[in-house]
C-alpha cells in the first residue's frame, strides 16, 4: 500500500483490496473515535486496543512506512527506467481486481448498475483533469490532506494523483524533505480529517448496502484504467522536489502509435502475470475476504 500511495496514478486502497484486507480496515479505522477514550477509562487499554484491532493497524501502518522509504524508491526507480512495464503490472493488478471483485455480486440491479457507472464516471473523470499551479495557504494545505487521504482508501483513485492535480503534491514533498512542521502538521491534519470521515462512510455502505458499495468501487477501478495505461506520451513536464524534469501531462495512445518502442510482447506477460497474483491473493486470503 506504501509503494502504490507513493505512485501517482495507484491507489493503496486498490492493493488493500486486492488482498482482501479492505473491510478490516475500514472497520479498525471506524473504530477509533472520541468514545474510545471512555471506554479505554471504564476497560483499559489492552481491551480498547483489541477494540480498535490494533496490532493489525499497527503492522499496517509499519509495512506502509518501510514500503515508503524503501520500495517505494524501488518502484520510482522502474518507473524512470521501464515505465511500460511498470505501468503493465498495475494494469493487470487493476483490472484482474475489478474482475474478480465484480463478480461477487451476483444479481446487477439497477442500483448496483447506477453505482458502477458512477464510480466509472467519476474515477474517469479525474484521470481526464489537468494539475494546478499550487497553493501555498494553510487551509489548502489542510484540503489538500483530506482530500488526498480519501482518494488513497478508495480504490482505483490515486492520493498521489490527486494531490498532483490539486497542486500540492511538488509542496508536500518539499514540506517532508524540509522539515516544515507547520506544512506537515497542517497537512497530516487535513488526512486525520479526511481518513476518519471517508472510512466511516464507507463503513456504513458496507454494512447496510453491501453490493452497491462494490459495484461503485469496481467502477473506480474501471475508470481508473485510463491513468495507468502503459502506453503514454509526454505532453508537459514539470520540476519535481530534486530539479528533476518529470512527465506532469500524459496522453495515452495505443501501442503501434507509441514513439519508441512499444515492448507489447513483455507488456502483455507482465499483465498476464499480474492476473494470476491476484488470483492467488484471492485463493488464499481466507480471513476476512470482500467476496
């Protein structure tokens, strides 16, 4: 979830389902509170600790901040060197996922069929927006965090991908290798914010209707899909927090139209080989599964 937070155009929620583990953390997140304080005075802190299932948020909260400073670096190197590939596997994993996750629902009613193409709608339409220039104000800072927190639980919307669009992503990553507490506080509050509220939501809608919130989740990852197609072409660049020229506008083309070359043959066994890692994910998540 670390690496594919770090990667605009991933979504660590989309990983978090992929293996099975999204309903556990949506409830363990819901689970903190303000009446946790009560009952940690009236049980202790053990008891509210099992509550909250913390051992599980605590290893993946750690797995996430190892993956940051560590794949994460990996994954941005392939990125810069074998793009094609990279963006090959996160395309197979994406849409194995939306597969495999679409067909727990077993009867398309027209609700779960509305939710879908407005998961589809919606998660399309972001790919299709173009960055700002970014904001430096505390309360866009503070937006930016809970907005960016939100995209990265649902899956098939990037947090980083987000962020690049509001303008915030080249600031935060200045604010983090600067050390500015105030932009870092401020920010992290805007996540405290926004993870809380989303989770909640989200929690809710699988709780009471189950099916549509998957049909409206695997309609994100649908829509998703046009962010991490392979084969893209730079439109615009933009100054990233090292002075580095990175891609900040893309178009997709198709393969035979791709300038260089297109590595079709290596691309469709990677994404071939992404569909049989989530279906063994899937075969062997047994503990708390979405379908």
């Amino acid at each position: 979830m670390g690496a594919a937070d770090v990667v605009p155009g991933v979504s660590g929620g989309t990983i978090a389902f992929i293996t099975g583990i999204y309903e556990e953390l949506l409830e363990s997140i819901s689970a903190i509170n303000l009446k946790i304080l009560m009952f940690i005075k009236d049980h202790g802190f053990k008891s509210a600790w099992e509550k909250i299932n913390g051992n599980f948020l605590l290893i993946l909260f750690v797995g996430i901040m190892i993956s940051v400073f560590s794949l994460a670096r990996v994954i941005t190197y392939a990125m810069d060197n074998y793009p094609i590939f990279v963006w090959s596997l996160f395309f197979g994993l994406v849409l194995s996922s939306a597969f495999l996750i679409g067909k727990a629902i077993k009867k398309w009613e027209y609700q779960n069929i509305l939710g879908f193409l407005v998961g589809v709608v919606i998660a399309f339409g972001i790919t299709l927006m173009s960055p700002i220039d970014s904001p430096s104000s505390l309360y866009y800072v503070f937006f930016s965090g809970a907005i960016a927190i939100c995209a990265m639980v649902l899956p098939g919307i990037s947090g980083s991908f987000i962020l690049l669009l509001m303008g915030s992503y080249t600031l935060v990553l200045n604010a983090l290798n600067e050390l500015d507490i105030i932009i870092i506080s401020v920010f992290l509050l805007g996540c405290l914010f926004g993870l809380f509220s989303i989770t909640k939501l989200l929690n809710q809608l699988f709780k009471k209707q189950k099916h549509l919130a998957i049909a409206t989740l695997t309609g994100f990852l649908i829509g998703s899909l046009n962010k991490i197609w392979p084969w893209k072409i730079i439109l615009e660049t933009r100054i990233n927090s090292k002075g580095e020229a990175v891609p900040f506008i893309e178009q997709n083309v198709m393969p035979y139209n791709f300038p260089g070359e297109p590595k079709l043959f290596m691309a469709l066994i990677i994404i071939f080989a992404a569909f049989g890692v989530v279906y063994f994910l899937d075969s062997r998540s047994t503990k708390n599964r979405l379908i």
